[in-house]
C-alpha cells in the first residue's frame, strides 16, 4: 500500500509513529507531509529508513499516487490539530483511506465522515479498542511461548524500536517469534493488536492477556511492547497492566542515553537502574515472577564514541547485557533472550 505520513512540524525529532512506519511496516511510503522540513529527503535526516520525498502538503502529491494518508505524530493527549484538516480533507478528496492513531476518532468527525462516504475512502481509528475487552484472568503464563516484555525508565525512550527490532532479528535468525503491539504505532507496523492507553483501566492487564492467549500458542518467543515508565505520574497504570496482563518471563529495560528528568516537565529525576529493575521485578513478582535480563539503551543524537561510552555505563550500572539495537545491532541481547 502506498502511503503518505504527515508530520507536520515534528519530523524527524517528534515524530515516533512516522520513524516507526518508515523502519518496520510494509507500505511505500511516497512522501511526508512537514511544513518545516519541505523540500528535503527523508534520508537527509535519517540514514537507515526507507527513503521518501518531503512536502508541504497533501495537495503537492498526485491524485492516484496515494492509497492512505497516516497520521505520524501524536500529541499528548493525542488531540487533532486543526491546521491537518486541509490535508486530511484533500486526503479523502483523492480517494484516500485515513490511518489515525489519534485519541480524536477521525471516523467520528462529521465532515470526515461525510467526505469518506463520498469518496469511497475506510477509516480506521487505531486507538479506537474492540467492544469485547474485559478484566484479565491471570491465564497468560499457560501459553507455550516464552513471554519478553520490553518496559521502560521514562516515555520515549525505544521500547517500540528494541521490540521491533528483537522480533525481527530473531525471526532472521530461524526462531518462530511474534510481536504483541500495544500502542498505536506497533498496531500500523503489525495491523492488528488492542491499544492499551485507551482501553478502560479494568481491561488494560485483560487486553494484554486476550493477544497473549491468541498468539502464545503458534510461536515459540512473543515480544510484547511496553508503554510508559513505572514511575512516570502520568503513564504509570498502563506500564502496570502491562506488565501484569503479559505475566512475561523476561524484561528488557529500555533508556534514552543521557536522560536526567522524566517526560513533559513533571520535575520527577531518573533514579538509578537499579531502582527500576527492583521496581520492575517486585511489582510482577506476586503475579508471575520474572527478571530483568538485558538493557536496550537509546543513543540516538549522541556521536560515535560517545555512544559507545554511554552503553558501556549503562551495561555497567544495570549489570546486565546492554546495547543500542539500531547502532550495534541486537546479537549481544538475543544471546540471553532466546
């Protein structure tokens, strides 16, 4: 499927879904929309994704060169900026389906709703969950697949990227191995999947548990995406169910190299690792006990050597085998894991 991704002003710092979309799903993807950054390449910013030109907007790409138009960026809150309307409206003028992983439903909006009518064109709200959800029963270990969860220091740190990347390199390597996506950006990658940060509080440990239970018995490894930090005053109930709805067998802690405060101002300090994996283990330990047994470590903006500095303390503080998966690869990590 051919594919446009906007983000608008965020490209490529602040845009997670766009880099996760470009790195790991199967689209052709035929440009990004970015007012700021117009005119250059993708590959001018970021070497080691598929390429794309970048644009102003929707209306400089050709009618019939696009199937959908995806929204690569998602605010806090997820909320809809008013100035993507003209380029979604254009969107659905060409026929285009939309792919939204927005808290805002596009499918809801009257003149969305009325424009995809018009022109024949799906939506589909990523974060929007099934009707079906419900509270966990506590069955997720009885799956035959070993059960590795990625959980994080902070928000944005990589947990997507090193569950995504894991997989796959494990999949390269002959294991018969699954990614359990969580958030909205792992559903696009992998097409299905419950987004766990708009689920009811009651469902999020259940909606983990009801993807284990309809994967864990047709694979022998699932890496399941973690979301948020334990400690984070805003994301920490989803990390919670998470990690009890998964009831996982090994951790992988992910950081972002040189990160001192948590996300978004809250004024709470990054603790030692130390502090996280007993966090981590505790926390699980009366539900299903698990460890924390590798460390993925963000370096992204940092230059060579420092890089290789910053995983070197890192393995050392965490005490564990660590590396950045995109930088050096994930043979150092999978060693332990499978």
């Amino acid at each position: 499927m051919r594919v446009a991704i906007l983000a608008h002003e965020k490209f490529p710092d602040h845009a997670k879904t766009a880099l996760g979309v470009l790195r790991y799903a199967d689209y052709d993807v035929v440009g990004i929309l970015d007012r700021e950054t117009a005119g250059n390449r993708v590959s001018d910013f970021v070497p080691d994704v598929q390429d794309a030109p970048i644009v102003s907007s929707m209306a400089d790409l050709e009618a019939g060169s696009v199937d959908a138009l995806l929204i690569g960026i998602a605010p806090v809150g997820g909320g809809f900026d008013p100035s993507w309307r003209e380029d979604v409206r254009t969107g659905l003028e060409y026929g285009c389906d939309l792919i939204s992983g927005l808290h805002y439903f596009l499918e809801d909006d009257e003149e969305f709703a009325t424009l995809a009518d018009e022109y024949d064109a799906d939506v589909w709200d990523v974060r929007k969950p099934h009707d079906e959800l419900t509270v966990a029963e506590g069955v997720a270990d009885e799956v035959d697949a070993e059960v590795i969860l990625t959980v994080g220091t902070d928000c944005s740190v990589g947990k997507m990227t090193a569950t995504m990347e894991l997989a796959r390199d494990a999949r390269e390597a002959g294991h018969d191995a699954a990614v359990v996506p969580t958030g909205q950006t792992g559903i696009m990658i992998e097409g299905w999947g419950n987004p766990v940060d708009r689920v009811v509080s009651d469902f999020t440990a259940g909606s983990v548990e009801e993807m284990i239970l309809e994967k864990g018995d047709d694979h022998d490894y699932l890496f399941v995406e973690g979301q948020g930090s334990i400690i984070h005053p805003a994301y920490s109930a989803v990390t919670c169910g998470i990690l009890h709805g998964a009831m996982a067998d090994k951790l992988v802690l992910c950081h972002a190299a040189e990160r001192e405060m948590l996300a978004y101002d809250y004024g709470v300090a990054v603790p030692s690792m130390q502090t996280y994996v007993d966090l981590y283990e505790s926390l699980a330990e009366p539900v299903h006990p698990t460890s924390v047994v590798t460390g993925a470590l963000n370096t992204y903006g940092l230059e060579d050597d420092d890089a290789r500095e910053a995983v070197d303390a890192f393995e050392t503080e965490l005490e564990k085998p660590a590396t950045d998966v995109i930088r050096y690869g994930t043979d150092h990590l999978l060693e332990v894991l499978l």
